[in-house]
C-alpha cells in the first residue's frame, strides 16, 4: 500500500508560520489513488479498532480544530465512516453554557474523554480557550498563559492511564473559506450552515493563525503532536488523517485479550 509522508505535516513544540503553509496539497497522488488509500486504511482501522475495545486497556482521543468551513463536520464523518459505533464517540463543543462558565474551562471536557478501549473524537475543543478566547480577549493574558500549562498537564494526565492524543488543525486559506461560504449559500440544503457571525471572524484571520501557531507551539509534545492537514483537497485531508490514525494504533499495538477460561476445555462441536 502507497503510504503518505505524515511527518511532514507534525509538529512538536515549533512554532509554525501557519499563514506560509500550503493548503493543498497532494504528494503526486491522484484522487483516484489517495480514495484506494484511504479504504484500504479503514480496513486496517476497523481491526485495530477492534483490538483495541477488546484489549480495554489505551483508548485515543482526536482533537480537531479549524477556522469555520474547513470541514471538520465532513472529515469527522469520513473518518469514522466504517468505524465500530460501539467503541467510537464524538462530541461537538460549541459556546459554553452558564453551568459550563460557572466550573473551570476544562470541567466540560473532562467528562467527555474517552473510556478504555474508545476512539473519541472532539469537534472543538478545549483549544477553543486559547483561540477565539484569546482573540476576542474575553480572558487577560496571564490568563491564557496558564490555560497552555493546564491543557499540557491535563493531557498529560490522560497519557498516563493510556490515552493517546492526537491533534490537527485543518487548514485552509481566507480565499477557500470564502468559496465555502458562498456555497452555504448557494445550495438550499446548506443554507443553515451559514453564520452571518462568521464573516465578522474572517477579519480576524492574521490573529487566528497567530492564536494558533501559539497553541501549537505552547502544546505539542512528542507524545501529544500536533498536526497541521492542508483541507482543501479533500481526499487527501481524508486519506492524511485516516493514514495518522491508522499509524498510531499500530504504535499502541492493541492486543486481543487472553481467554479468561480454559480454552482447551471448549470446541465448537462440543457446545450446544
């Protein structure tokens, strides 16, 4: 199977120049192949998957974050696409409740991290504290400092009873995301999905990408990267990130458990 170069879009406490980077990309690869690529890859998800609910013991939690119309709704439904529901959870993080700002920014996040033997998935996140918070400066910068150091240790907390955290920012430029809301528009059935709202965020661009670097920058570790996933060309968003999930899981190693009976004991003739 053709393999994507994955590290070259990973990052591990660099601060990247975000607004330089390519928003679509390839590698050589047709749409034809990066498609074969990405069903092949969810083939072998779907028995890592497996291994890991059975195994119980690691989970993985998926953090994905983008400016508005980058898609995160439609790579989340792609990637989970052929993934056992059992054992996958996804939860979308909008603008907190007044019980949500009553408790700590991390208090509604915690009770959504993934359970042992879970693929978890989160559309928004708990970066949206040091992104449109810190852009809009609805908290002091000593403030946002600390939150860097909370969500570094928060992570690492969840590390440490076998959780893996992978996290990627799609992106894409202001010119596609215009494009993208211009289609909202267009299409009946996307009408809903615009936002007048989100046209006031897009003169917000240079800041956001600074916010952004900052988080990558300030929350990447060799066992938390972030990924950076140019979004616009859209079967290789979907094959890229399924390729990153898929070489995680190989790095866990899930293992089936053993028997908890004696095997030896039990035939399948000699059941009724």
């Amino acid at each position: 199977m053709n393999k994507l170069d994955t590290t070259a879009f990973r990052y591990t406490g660099i601060k990247p120049d975000i607004k330089n980077l390519e928003t679509d990309v390839d590698q050589g690869f047709s749409k034809k192949e990066l498609k074969k690529i990405k069903s092949t890859l969810s083939e072998s998800l779907e028995e890592l998957q497996q291994r890991l609910y059975a195994q119980s013991k690691q989970s993985v939690l998926i953090v994905l974050q983008a400016m508005d119309a980058a898609g995160k709704d439609s790579t989340t439904k792609k990637l989970t696409l052929g993934l056992n529901a059992q054992g996958c959870q996804i939860h979308s993080f909008k603008k907190p409740t007044d019980i949500e700002m009553a408790h700590d920014f991390l208090w509604r996040i915690h009770k959504r991290v993934p359970a042992q033997g879970e693929i978890t998935l989160f559309n928004r996140s708990h970066y949206e504290d040091v992104l449109i918070v810190k852009v809009h400066g609805w908290a002091d910068i000593n403030e946002i400092d600390r939150r860097y150091n909370y969500i570094n240790a928060f992570e690492s907390s969840l590390e440490d009873r076998g959780t893996r955290v992978i996290k990627i920012m799609l992106n894409i430029s202001p010119e596609y995301q215009l494009e993208r809301f211009k289609r909202r528009l267009e299409i009946p059935g996307k009408n809903w999905k615009f936002n007048p709202g989100d046209l006031d965020e897009r003169a917000h661009w240079d800041s956001y990408m600074e916010a952004f670097s900052t988080a990558i920058e300030r929350c990447a570790r060799d066992s938390a990267p972030w990924y950076i996933v140019p979004a616009e060309n859209r079967s290789f968003r979907d094959a890229l990130i399924a390729q990153i999930l898929h070489d995680t899981l190989l790095e866990m190693d899930p293992q089936y458990p053993e028997p908890d009976y004696d095997l030896k004991a039990f035939t399948s003739e000699s059941i009724s």
